[in-house]
C-alpha cells in the first residue's frame, strides 16, 4: 500500500469542520482496521445523503421526499411555526420533545455588513406560507442570540404585524449549569428582563 | 483619566506580544465550527483582525463580549506579523440597545463598512476612535429618549434617524479626509449645481472640461442639498442632529453620498443595498 491512498483519505477527513491533521490522521488508521463492510456503509450514508437529500418543500428542513417527516405529520400542532435559522437547529429543538408545531428554516441570517438581505432567506415563503395556510395563530422566533439573528428577529417582527399574527421570540439568559459569576452583563440583563413568577407546584 | 495600564505591550522571548487595549468590535466572521474572527478599532492599533477561540458555545467565557459594536477592553496575544488570539474581553459598553433596533444597527452598519472599506488595518488613529465613540454613544442616547417619547408615529421617529446617521456618515468622510466638495466649484469656487462624483466634486459649466462632461452626468444638487451638507459638517454634532431637513433634501444627499462611495471604492456599499432593499 502506498503512502499516496492515506494522505488522501487524511486530507478527505480534514475537510471536514473541526478535524484537524492528527484528528484525521487518527481516524483515517481508525478507518483501516475497520471491517470492509462498516467501512462500505459509512461510504454509502456519505453518497446517499449528497444524492437524496433536498430540501422540504413547506419548511426547508432537510428531507429526502417532498415533505419533510414533520410537515407530512398529522399530529404536529398546524397553528405554530417555529422559525429557525439552518436545519441543525431545528433538530436541537426536536430533541427537547417538548415543541409540538411546526417549523419553517430561513437558511441564514440577515446581515447588512455581508450583504445578506431578505430576499435571500426563504422569510417571503415564510410570509406565502402563513397567507395561504390560514391556520398559523403564532410565530415563534428561534434565531440565533446573537446580532444577526437579533436583527433577524426584528425584521420578521415587523413583517409579521401587518398579518395580525402573535409573534413571540424565544427567552434570553443564562445557560443552565453555569455560574451567573461567569456571565457577562448582557446576559444577565436579558435573563433579568425575562424573568417570571415562581409558581406553588406543590 | 484612562489608567495608563490599559494600553500596554509586553513582549517575550519568542516575540509573542501581550497587547492590552479598548476595542470596538465592527465586525465578525465565523471561522470553523465555533470560532470567530473578530475586526476590531482598536485605540492602540487602530482596525486589527484577531482571532477568537470559540466564543459562539453557550458557555463560553467571552460571553456577548464579540458582538458587533462592543466596546470592550481586550488583552491579545501573538506575534506581531501574525492575527493575534484574543485572551481575555471585558465589556465596558455593551451598546446593546442599538442591536437591538433594526434601523439604528443597519445604519451603524454602513458607517462601519464604509470606515472598514477606506481605513487601511493597524495605523492607530484616536480621533476616529473617539468619533466613532462619540457617534455610538449620541445614538444610544436618542434610542433612550425615543422611547420616552408618547409618539407613536414610527416614520417620523424613522426619518429623523436617516438624518442622524447621515450627518454622522458625511462627518466620518470629513474625518477621513473622503468627504466630496458640494459647496462651490473644486477649481474656481464659483457656486455650482453640478456634481460630478469621478471628479469628488462639484464643478461650474466653465471648469467641467468637454472631457469631464462627456463621461458620466452629474448630479443635481438643490441650495437645500448644500445647505444641509454644510450645516452637517459645520455645526457641533447635537445641533446639526436637530435639523429637520425635507426628506427629500435627505434622499439627495444620500444618492449624492452613496454615488461618492461607489466611485470611491469601485463598488456599491453592500449595507447600501441591504437599506435599499428593507
């Protein structure tokens, strides 16, 4: 075997984000031992994701059919879109089990200092969506906590008044498991902001 | 009075420097999984780029230190020729309420891209820091008192924020030594309605050479146009603010500015084009 087939798997694997040489070059002599046919199914996922995958024709989730498996869900709440900023964090709030409705994926942020302006997110599918559909009664805003999805926010804010619809943003504040001496004063200001009574659950 | 400690370089063996300095954050670029690269006006070495090392996880130490308009006292640490890794970032205004309003940040942000565009990195410059200080400072105040104000009416609030920003833009031109002479022909001083943005200025029918004239057309520009232009860079900055120009006035001297800016930087403002699209 030559050197060559190694080093191209090493810099194959360093492509990828947070794998560094020796990451790569771990898992490449990692890759080697394993049995051919594990290695042949990880090789299958890989294609098979770049072939299949395509976005969800309602909520630009990533799919493999027209509809993705929550849109295409009868029991998911019609009256809540959830909006967010990629796939990935739509899976995130999945993994709570504790949202039932929908979501709708903007495929960005907006950012006036890159030139990201509306028209390149998917906020007037967003708009169509909510016109047509007739049943949304609220949009929840889970973009980033940060300037561009706080800009965001506040453009879909105002775009949304004119429909009537409720328009809540997700709260801000401390992470659970931190310490409030570690945080910085913004974030304490916004968990301050959004604080809430405590309730007798005796 | 600054503490002098708040401005200091120490240097080892290896020549890695340890900077200490107050930041402007004017922009960031996501580098990796949670990295950033973080632009900064500096007071020390004017606009420098650093590196941070993954201030977008949730428990990360930098906090909301990085977000784009901070004013931060910041510690660095690199060689000289290389991006430094920022250490340690300590808000000391965060200028969160002008995030937080869609139109004062979209507005900060073009005074940022065209300060970036035109400052070239590491020449420090304490009187463009102090200006832009001054300007995030004097906006931060008005949001304050807007929303004091019983005035519902949005568009008003909205226009005077488009006079506002303008003056600040055309006085960071002024400061930048790019501002175009609107008052006046450039060669002969005779006054002039014509501007002529590949020239930087207005010329009379006279000096506007028969090759000047042929390349592109000029801008019309009305008294009002001129007058407020002057005002905006003659008068101290909390009374030109109380101007109350006609919009249009405001909009002509805006395409006047932005047609400067692309001639100046052989593209269009991409801030420009994001405000011409909301």
């Amino acid at each position: 075997m030559s050197n060559g087939i190694v080093e191209n798997l090493i810099n194959a694997l360093m492509k990828l984000p947070g794998i560094g040489r020796k990451t790569a070059q771990r898992l490449s002599f990692y890759i080697m031992g394993m049995p051919a046919d594990e290695v042949k199914s990880i090789a299958g996922a890989l294609l098979e994701i770049k072939e299949k995958a395509r976005f969800c024709r309602l909520c630009f989730n990533i799919t493999e059919d027209e509809l993705c498996a929550i849109c295409s869900d009868p029991a998911r709440d019609k009256s809540s879109i959830c909006v967010v900023e990629e796939p990935s964090n739509l899976i995130v709030i999945e993994r709570t089990k504790t949202y039932k409705g929908l979501y709708h994926v903007l495929l960005g942020a907006l950012s006036p200092i890159d030139g990201i302006t509306p028209e390149k997110l998917k906020i007037n599918e967003l708009l169509e969506r909510i016109k047509t559909g007739g049943e949304v009664a609220e949009v929840i805003i889970a973009t980033n906590p940060n300037t561009k999805g706080e800009t965001t926010a506040q453009y879909l804010s105002q775009v949304l008044k004119p429909l009537g619809i409720k328009t809540t943003r997700i709260a801000q504040g401390l992470p659970i498991g931190g310490d409030i001496e570690f945080a910085d004063e913004v974030t304490i200001a916004k968990a301050l902001e959004g604080r809430k009574e405590m309730t007798d659950n005796n | 009075m600054r503490n002098k400690r708040d401005e200091r370089t120490t240097l080892n063996a290896k020549n890695e420097m340890l900077t200490r300095t107050e930041g402007l954050v004017l922009r960031t670029q996501q580098y990796g999984e949670a990295d950033l690269i973080v632009t900064y006006l500096t007071l020390s070495k004017g606009i420098i780029k650093a590196f941070a090392k993954s201030p977008r996880k949730t428990k990360s130490r930098f906090g909301s230190s990085m977000e784009p308009l901070t004013y931060a006292r910041i510690s660095l640490w690199g060689k000289e020729q290389s991006m430094p890794r920022i250490t340690q970032s300590d808000i000391i205004n965060s200028f969160c309420s002008l995030r937080e309003s869609f139109k004062d940040f979209t507005y900060a942000s073009k005074l940022i891209e065209i300060l970036i565009s035109i400052t070239p990195e590491g020449i420090p410059n304490k009187k463009l820091f102090s200006f832009l200080l001054g300007v995030l400072n004097f906006a931060e105040i008005q949001i304050t008192k807007n929303s004091k104000l019983r005035t519902k009416n949005w568009d008003l609030r909205n226009k005077n924020k488009d006079t506002m920003y303008l003056i600040f833009q055309v006085r960071l031109l002024v400061m930048l030594g790019y501002a175009p002479r609107l008052k006046g022909c450039g060669k002969c001083g005779v006054k002039s309605p014509d501007f002529y943005p590949h020239i930087g200025t207005a010329l009379c029918g006279r000096c506007a050479v028969p090759s000047v004239k042929g390349r592109e057309l000029p801008l019309r520009l009305t008294d009002s146009t001129i007058n407020f232009y002057s005002h905006s860079i003659e008068w101290p900055i909390n009374i030109s603010t109380r101007l109350k120009p006609h919009h249009e006035t405001v909009s002509r001297l805006s395409s006047v500015m932005d047609e400067h800016l692309t001639y100046l930087l052989g593209k269009k403002l991409m801030t420009s084009e994001f405000l011409a699209k909301i």
